[in-house]
C-alpha cells in the first residue's frame, strides 16, 4: 500500500503502466465537477468509479482486497480514516469472488490512516483496506477510485 500526494504521482508510474494511466486521467479531469459514476479510461483495464457518500462508523465494516485489480483511491473533497493490514491469516467472512472481484475479512485492521483531499492511497492484492471510515462524526466526501486491472 502507498499514500501520498497526488502531487508526487509521478514517483509511482513506474510500478505499472495502468498505475501512470490512472494518475494521467485524475490529472488532466476536473474532479470537482465531475459527477458521480463510472468513467472508462481503457475499457476495462483501466477504469474510474466517482463517489459521493458519507462517512460510516468502523462498527459494522470490514476490510476488503481484490485480486484482479489494483485500486487507485483518490480523495477530492473531505477526509476519511481508512482501516488497513496485510492479508495473512484472517478469518475470511466473505470468500472470493470472480465476477465482483471482492473478497471480506472479519479481523479488525491493524492501524488506519488519513485520506484526505489531495492525497491517493494505493493497494495492491496484499493489501486489505476499509474506506469510507469516519473521523470524528459522519461527513460528506467525494473521492474517485481508479481500477487497474494486474
């Protein structure tokens, strides 16, 4: 997994052309009026899903992984806690599937950190996440996650 600026992308486009696509795409689209949907940037190899929800207690979540793409998490507007761990030994709560790509497991994350506007978190099948977390109490945030298929 990796966080950081949409300003420093650029360090990241080397670990997978889809990963540079990605980051070309959220740099050269205007996300603040972009309207919340799904936007194809390489048919289905490459492909974007615009958000906008609000925040949730980490009570009844659980984090997910996927293993035929990459996520691309981008946050335009506000900020969420993102729970995250390496997938090991975890209990799984919900098996692996093809079609939805998504997998659910019920341990607690190991630590969770920041998404906040301007910034991207990238993750890898390894890597299990829970977004959508709220900080202190439930807010509205737009964020835009990237698809790159492996």
């Amino acid at each position: 997994m990796i966080i950081d600026r949409l300003d420093n992308a650029h360090h990241y486009s080397l670990m997978h052309s889809g990963i540079a696509k990605a980051f070309e795409w959220l740099q050269m689209t205007d996300l603040h009026t972009i309207d919340a949907g799904k936007y194809f940037i390489d048919a289905e190899n490459i492909f974007a899903i615009v958000q906008e929800y609000e925040t949730l207690d980490a009570t009844n979540e659980q984090m997910e992984a996927h293993k035929k793409y990459i996520d691309v998490q981008y946050m335009i507007n506000g900020e969420e806690l993102v729970g995250l761990a390496l997938l090991s030994n975890q209990a799984i709560s919900k098996p692996y599937e093809e079609e939805t790509d998504f997998l659910q497991v019920a341990d607690a994350p190991s630590f969770f950190a920041t998404l906040s506007a301007g910034n991207f978190m990238i993750f890898y099948p390894t890597d299990l996440h829970m977004p959508c977390i709220k900080i202190n109490t439930p807010a509205m945030v737009k964020k835009v996650v990237v698809k790159v298929a492996l």
